[in-house]
C-alpha cells in the first residue's frame, strides 16, 4: 500500500469506526437473513491438528450450515490422530469442503498462509476448529463489509465456553475509531478466529510471519495497521471461544506468549505511527512486569469470567 496514503487511511479508519459503531447497532435488529446486494465468495481458512473429535463436529456444522452459503472452506490439517482425520473427513463430502494434508507437519502459522495461498474468495474469514460460529456470523461480516468499504479487517465479539459449550464468560472488543486503536495498544483490535477481511491484503502479499510460534495475529494486525488497512468490529457476539480447564492460568503464566508479543511490537515500532508505536511497545512493556497475581485478576476481568 502506498505509504503516502497511510496518514489519510488511519483517518478514514477512525471515521469508518465511528460510523461502523453506529450501523452496528442499527443492524443488530435487522432481519438476518435479509438479501445481500451481492453474494462474494468467501474462503474460511483453518488449521487443524489432532482436534478432538466433538470439537471438530460442533465447529464445522456451525460453518457448513451458515445462512451465508457461498463459501468455501479450507482445512489445513496436520493431524496424526485417526479419529481427527476420520472427523474431518466426514464432511468432505460436502463440495465446499477441502482438505489439504502434507507428508510432513505444516505447523498451525504455516497452515494459515498455505490457506491464504490457496483461497480464492474475494473475502477471507478465520475459524478455529475448537470454535463454534453463530450460524448468522458471514452474512453479517459480509454485509457489513459491502456498506463500509472503508472497513479491511472486521472482527466480532465472543462469548467463552467450555468443554462442554457452557458459557464462562465474554470477551469484548471496541467497535472501531480511536477507541480501537487505544485498546490495540494493550490488546490485539480483533478476535483472530472472528475476523473476515478483504482479498486485497493476500494479493498485496502479507501473510503470517512464521517466525512467530505464538502471537502471529499480533505481528499481523501491527504490520497491517502500519501499512494504513482500516479495522472495525461488529457489536454483535459472533463465536463461542472455546477454553478448557486451566486456560486462564496457563495464559497468565506462559511468559512465551508475552515474549512473542513484545517481539512483535518491537519489529513493527514505526516512527510514521510515533504516538501508537511508543504507546504499543511501553504497554508491553509494563505488562511483561506486571506480578501474574495481578495479570490474573485483570484477565478475569476482561473476559468477564463467571
């Protein structure tokens, strides 16, 4: 993207995430199944290994029975146990359906960029395979993006469930405008396994950074950001996220995750963006720092655990 157009997009950004606030709750009450001007192809990319089996069941049966139709869906698979593969292979009747396998194990950041290679959508949804969909979410995600063609990277909001798809908790993420970017700097701007944004940022050639074991959406969505693409989120909780017993404590002890996180915002700290840049890495910084008592009762908090 032309770098001399970054200040005017991070503009247009802010605008768009203002106006998508408002249309957002506008269309909270819209009829879901309403028509689309046009119905684009949209390629859901997921990355898949040794699932179990009744995750990979409840995942795919919230995605190939989506009101939004015209999709396909691409599964990188990595799995060496029989009964994923079995799972997975079940829906591969369904010709929407493809699934891709290596002799030798991909590994799940390079899994996403094989599947952004291989789409052919005009727009690209993520899905995790231990995630449940609304059965709404494209056609909201699709037709938000047909009437804000400011918006590149849109996002949702999610409720936490556990291994057996009760709910724990929710996860909320500002609608757009400067309100994202504030959050950006403390947090990633969108739900990785929520988001659909437009085909011009493969053809553009970004993809994952394979470098990256953790934190790959977070170097992503930084270089993105810097590169002037425009991000919003729909008011609307859009997945169910799915964490197993002791996710929480894991997640505020794994210092690799925090490690990888800093990493990526010191790589993209870029002085075309000097007020995010400086506050995106002194935020990680003093999160790295914080005693993980206090990481715990802060993560609880913003995911509202009950």
């Amino acid at each position: 993207m032309n770098k001399k157009i970054v200040g005017v997009s991070a503009v247009l950004g802010a605008v768009a995430g203002v106006i998508g606030y408002k249309v957002g709750k506008r269309n909270q009450d819209t009829d879901k199944n309403e028509d689309l001007s046009e119905t684009p192809l949209v390629s859901v990319i997921m990355a898949t290994y040794n699932d179990k089996p009744e995750y990979i069941k409840q995942s795919l049966e919230s995605v190939v029975n989506q009101t939004y139709r015209n999709i396909e869906i691409l599964i990188i698979d990595d799995s060496t146990d029989e009964e994923s593969k079995m799972a997975l292979d079940s829906y591969a009747k369904d010709p929407r359906v493809r699934i891709y396998r290596e002799e030798e194990k991909l590994g799940f950041v390079a899994s996403l960029n094989k599947g952004l290679s291989l789409a052919t959508g005009d727009l690209v949804a993520r899905m995790d395979v231990d995630d449940i969909a609304d059965l709404h979410r494209f056609v909201k995600q699709v037709k938000y993006l047909q009437v804000y063609p400011f918006t590149d990277i849109l996002g949702g909001q999610i409720d936490i469930v556990d291994e057996n798809g009760n709910k724990t908790g929710h996860r909320s993420y500002p609608l757009g405008g400067l309100k994202l970017i504030a959050f950006f700097t403390m947090r990633t701007p969108v739900a990785h396994p929520t988001v659909m944004f437009r085909r011009k940022i493969v053809d553009e050639g970004h993809r994952y950074d394979e470098s990256f074991k953790k934190a790959e959406d977070i170097d992503f969505w930084i270089r993105m950001y810097n590169e002037g693409y425009r991000f919003s989120n729909l008011p609307d909780t859009i997945v169910d996220f799915r964490v197993e017993s002791g996710f929480m404590e894991k997640r505020v002890t794994n210092h690799d995750q925090e490690n990888y996180v800093l990493k990526a915002r010191r790589k993209n700290f870029t002085w075309r963006r000097p007020f995010f840049s400086v506050a995106d890495l002194t935020m990680s910084y003093v999160r790295k720092l914080t005693p993980d008592r206090l990481k715990a009762v802060t993560y609880r908090k913003e995911n509202g655990v009950t």
